[in-house]
C-alpha cells in the first residue's frame, strides 16, 4: 500500500475582478502517493498552474487545503512556507524564473546554497550534461536560448534532489529528442531516489510515461482524482523523512 503525500482537499481559487469572478479551481481532492508520477493534463486556462502552485505552498487558496506529508500548509506563514519549499520541492516554472544576474552555475545551486545544504558535484554534474548545459554554466540567462533556459531550469528543480518535483509543461520548449531525453531522467530520478513527480503537459506522449493522467476541466477534476482505496496514510517517520528532505 502506497501512502498519500500530497493530499488536497476542497481546493478554491476564486479571482475577483469587479462583478466578475474567475473559478480558476472549483472544488479540488486530490492525492498523490509517494513516490508516484502524475501527469495533469487539460486546456489552457482549465486551472492546472494555479492547481500546482497551491500544492507547492507558492498560493493560497480561497478555500481548502494542502497537506504535504504531516505538514499542514495553510497553517504556515511566509517564512516558514519558504523553508519548506526550499527543503522539500523541486520547482520547473513555465516562465523559468531565472535570476538574471548569475549565471547559469550559480542559478543551477542557489535553493541548494539558500538552503544552507552541500552540493552533490557528481550529481549536478551529471544533470547538466544530460541537459546539455555543460558548456553554458558561465553564461547568464539572458544569453540563452528558450530551450536553453528551461533546461536550466529544471536542473535547479533537481541539483538538490527534492523529495517533490512540481513541474509545468517543463518540455514545452523543448524539441522531440531532448524532450526524451530529459523525461527519461525525471522518470530515472522518480525511480531513483523515490521522487514524488507531478507534472503538467500538453504532450500525449509524455503522459503516457506517467503513472496516472490527471484530467482539469474548469477548475475541476474530471478523471484520475485519486486511487483513493489504496492510498493510506503516510507513516509519522516516512512524512518526515519526506518532507525534510531526507533519504
Ligand atoms: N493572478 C490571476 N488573476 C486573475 N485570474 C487568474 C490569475 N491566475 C490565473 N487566473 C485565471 O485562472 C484560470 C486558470 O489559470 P491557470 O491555472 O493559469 O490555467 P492553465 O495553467 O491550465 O492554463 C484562467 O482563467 C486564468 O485566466
Ligand atoms: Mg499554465
């Protein structure tokens, strides 16, 4: 039996602009267990980035709630939100967030160095080759192509080996091979070091590679809410480990 490490329960995001109301999520449960790869699918604007933000503790909800492991997010304020962030979830924005200021080295360790953590050289090493970013890590951002930047990105989600890798669309700028090349690493890591992985894409072929397809229609769930029957509740010790990172 799997356990639950992310579990979302009645989650809302309403924007409010004058008389008007977005329901960007409408009413959200969802568990993903550890360990698991889970692909959210749906169409623009159906709610999947606000849907990821919410479970990284990057926003919050209208109403409901997120619980990482044992950790209860609406609970924590800005700081402590911060730190959790840092230590347990590996991020790939659909913008990169990139800091434009340092170069492609110092972007790939910052969480890590924030973090005060040490940095596994072989690993980071190992990411960038297989990113084909190895020969870019003096350069800044702005140098960079599109595709360039987003595999940048997503060895800066990975350099600290997060227990919770939140990713949007992280091969949309990506051509066909390095796209394969890249998920057959996520797929890897998730296998490797048990990295839970949810991941939002447009690509059918890539979430085939995942355990379960998340389908949002509206700001709802329209298939693959949970495999709520096998999922129980994750171990005292197991939450954690999980949540702080260790292995
Ligand atoms: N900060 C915001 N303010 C107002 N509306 C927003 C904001 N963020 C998202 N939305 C709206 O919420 C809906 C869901 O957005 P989003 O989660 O980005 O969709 P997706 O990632 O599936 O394309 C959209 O209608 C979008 O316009
Ligand atoms: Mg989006």
């Amino acid at each position: 039996m799997r356990s639950v490490v992310l579990k979302a329960r009645g989650l809302k995001k309403y924007y409010y602009s004058g008389e008007n109301v977005t329901k960007a999520l409408d009413g959200i449960d969802l568990d993903v267990c550890y360990g698991e790869f889970a692909a959210i699918v749906g169409t623009s604007g159906s709610g999947k980035s606000t849907l990821l933000h919410m479970l990284g503790g990057l926003d919050s909800p209208t109403e409901g709630t997120v619980r990482v492991g044992e950790k209860e997010l609406n609970g924590m304020n800005d700081e402590e939100l911060a730190v959790f962030r840092r230590r347990s979830i590996g991020f790939v924005f659909q913008q990169y967030n990139l800091v434009q200021t340092l170069n492609v080295r110092e972007n790939i360790i910052l969480p890590v160095l924030l973090d005060g953590g040490t940095i596994d050289e072989d690993y980071c090493r190992e990411i960038v080759t297989l990113l084909k970013i190895d020969e870019k890590l003096e350069q800044f951002p702005g140098q960079l192509s599109g595709g360039q930047q987003q595999r940048v990105a997503i060895a800066r989600a990975l350099a600290g080996k997060p227990s919770i890798v939140l990713a949007d669309e992280p091969t949309g700028n990506l051509d066909s091979k390095t796209s394969q090349d890249v998920m057959a690493f996520l797929k890897a890591g998730n296998q490797r070091f048990q990295q839970t992985m949810v991941m939002i894409t447009h690509n059918p072929e890539i979430a085939q590679m995942a355990d379960r397809i998340i389908r949002i229609e509206d700001g709802r769930i329209k298939t693959g809410a949970a495999g709520r029957e096998e999922a129980g509740t994750i171990s005292g010790k197991e939450a954690q480990a999980h949540v702080s990172g260790e292995k």
